[in-house]
C-alpha cells in the first residue's frame, strides 16, 4: 500500500534550506503581525482602504510565481523533514502560532509554549475552544512520533475543566500506553499561571504505509523541523 | 455570579455596523489572499524582502489606532451580537476561513460549506486534523444554540475515519440531547465528494452566569452573526 500522499524532495543544501527559511521566515512574521493589526485596527475607513490597494498589490506580486497546490511536506538532501506549511508549527504558514515543539525522546513527550494573541480568540477574552484543539492535536502527535511510533490521528476526546485566556500558555503531551499499531498519548494545556485548563487523550494510529516504510533496512519515522 | 468576561455594546446604527463591516471584511478577504501567498510563493529573495518591508509599513499604519487587547464579542444597540474577531467565523479575523454557518432552529442544528486551502494543511495535500476540530467545535456550539440551548464546549470528542483532501468540505451539527445544564451534540465533517471523513460528539454546558440571565425577563439566547 503506497502513502495516500508524496513527499517532495528537494535539491537544496541545508545552508541554502536556511537561507530561505531566514527571508520567507521574515515574511511570514510580518504577515502575522499584519493579520493581528488587521484584527485589532480602527483606524479611517479611507486609511482601510488604501491598506487594502496596496495589500492587493503586495499579493500579486507573490503570486507571479506560486507552488501549485499546496505547500506539502519535503525532504531534503540531507534528510531533513520541512513541514512550513502547516497550520500550527510552519514556518512559512502565517496562520500558524507557530508552535516550537521540543520532542523528548526518551520520554515519549512532547511540549511547547506560546503566545495566544487575539487572532485566537472564541468567548471575549478566551482562546477559542477549537483552537486549544487545534493546537493540542499538533503536539499530541509529536509525542507520539518522540516515542517512536509516528501515527495519524485516530481519536482525540478533549475535556475542557476552565476557560483559557488568551496570553501565554503551555501544552504538553506525552506516551500513556501502546496497543498493537495504536499510540494512546496524554496531555495538556495550561494557562499563564500553571494551572490546568483543558485535559486530552488520543489515540495515533500507524498507517499500513508507513509501517512498510519503517520494516525498511534504515527505514526511521521522520523528524519534524 | 457575573459574567468571566465583559460583552461591549457598540454605539452604532445598523447602517453604520453595515459600512464598517463592507470596509474592514474586504482587508480582511485582502489580508487572507495575502497570507496564501506569501506560503506558496516562490519569488526570488529579493522581491520576498521587498514585499516584506512593505507589509511592515502597512501594519505600521494600522496600529496608529487599535483596540486595546482583543476584539471580544460586541453587541449593537439593535441587539445585534458581532463576534468579528472569532477564529473561525469572524469578519475581520483574517485566520478565520470564514465559516458561514447555517443554523436551523426547528431542528437544533447548524451547517456550512466552505474552501480550506493549503494554510490549513497537516499531512501533505489533507485538511490538518486539529483545523477539522476547530472547526466542528465552532459548528457545534451554534448547532446547542440553535437549539435554544447555547453552551461552552464541555467535552468534544473526535474520530478520525478517513483523510479529508484539502478543498470544498462541509460541517454539520446536530443537538441530540438534552441532561439538565448539559446539551450533547453530534456531527460530522464530509469531503467534496460528500463522504464522511470525521464523525464527533460534544457536551455543552450553559454556564451559571447564562443562565441567570436567561431567567430575566425577555431574556434570550444571543444569536450572533
């Protein structure tokens, strides 16, 4: 059974991979703090409107030259994982916190903390549930693959105890048990203060594919940048 | 008990709430075009920092006047609710899809078709499985208020079945249930070709606050837009 998706590879030294990661990296912050003044702004409608031209502008020029589709997974020479299109860790995805993860091996966990601005908002104030979803799923999945058994999401029950306000958080997951191809991973998220706001339990599965992939001579699951 | 967090009531007519939203949704529609672009563009270093510099001088005039903190939910004195800076359906949330979600009262249930793009990717070409819970969590929240019985997210739980491309979807959700303070609602996630790809089940809980001031005379659920 072949992955339900390719994987790109790409002719670049890890010095040229850095390069490009330090001006689109730039680009992509500026673009998020675009996004939040773009939120939080109240200034004249004509100032608006200006900012819109010259925003349309902007993204033209970007598209004279585009990726089809989308941005996807790749490989480099040196075998290293870019996912920067991701919703939540990318590098180049605007959208994305992004989240900086630090995998834990020998533990099987995963952790991370962020900022939440108001880009994230639900009830006034709060971070929006799905969004405490979102970002969990993300690091749930990452301990899983820290514990070696890289996996898809299966199920994922949330069970959320207070309300979260935006600032500055923390998730973490880690490795609870393993059951043939499943991965049932625990975790976490707490607000500023350190107390708990929203627990979590998943469940990754290993898909057919990658197991494959992985009884191949050297085959190792993938590390994430 | 008081409310965890204030709603605002805005000094605006219906009119005036209509212009403002005509001016601020198109940079936002400007602003989401924009961050697709700047994660698959493939333009030469020196056009990305060019295009960058000039985003910079754009936030910079956006943030000459900005609301302090988030955007919260805010009330019109029509008694219309906006929740403008909401991560999945707000209008001037450039992060948000947006969801236009359909909510029917009769039946307790709410519904949307929508576009995701590549900036909410996970896997390679796949809607990024935590972007699927964002987005059930918000339909479902509408679909306990549609039916009369607004709520926070208590638990929400999803299964995962199939991999859902990235494209045209649609999300529904439905009350099932009522247990007291608790309403538990179920749903789904399709893929363009109408398949169920994630199936959920979550329990809102009216909080303490709400229902106080559901008890009011002519007090009412608010129905936002």
């Amino acid at each position: 059974m072949a992955a339900p998706f390719e994987y790109q590879v790409l002719d670049l030294t890890d010095d040229e991979v850095a390069a490009e990661a330090a001006v689109f990296g730039a680009l992509t912050d500026a673009v998020r703090r675009l996004n939040e003044a773009t939120l939080r702004t109240t200034v004249d409608h004509d100032t608006v409107e200006q900012v819109r031209q010259q925003v349309e502008e902007l993204t033209a020029r970007l598209e004279k030259s585009m990726i089809p589709g989308s941005f996807g997974v790749s490989f480099t020479k040196g075998g290293r994982v870019r996912s920067y299109g991701n919703a939540v860790v990318g590098l180049r995805n605007p959208l994305a916190v992004p989240l900086k993860i630090v995998q834990d091996k020998e533990a099987g966990r995963a952790s991370a903390e962020f900022e939440l601005n108001a880009l994230y908002e639900g009830p006034p104030g709060q971070v929006h549930g799905g969004v405490v979803a979102l970002v969990l799923d993300q690091v749930f999945g990452e301990a899983a693959a820290a514990g070696g058994t890289p996996g898809m999401t299966g199920t994922l029950k949330l069970r959320y105890q207070l309300n979260t306000p935006l600032g500055a958080c923390s998730a973490a997951a880690w490795v609870d048990r393993r059951d043939g191809v499943k991965t049932i991973v625990k975790g976490e998220l707490r607000r500023a203060d350190g107390t708990v706001t929203v627990t979590a339990e998943g469940i990754f599965i290993l898909p057919r594919w990658a197991r494959e992939q992985l009884a191949e001579p050297g085959g190792t699951p993938p590390q994430y940048e």
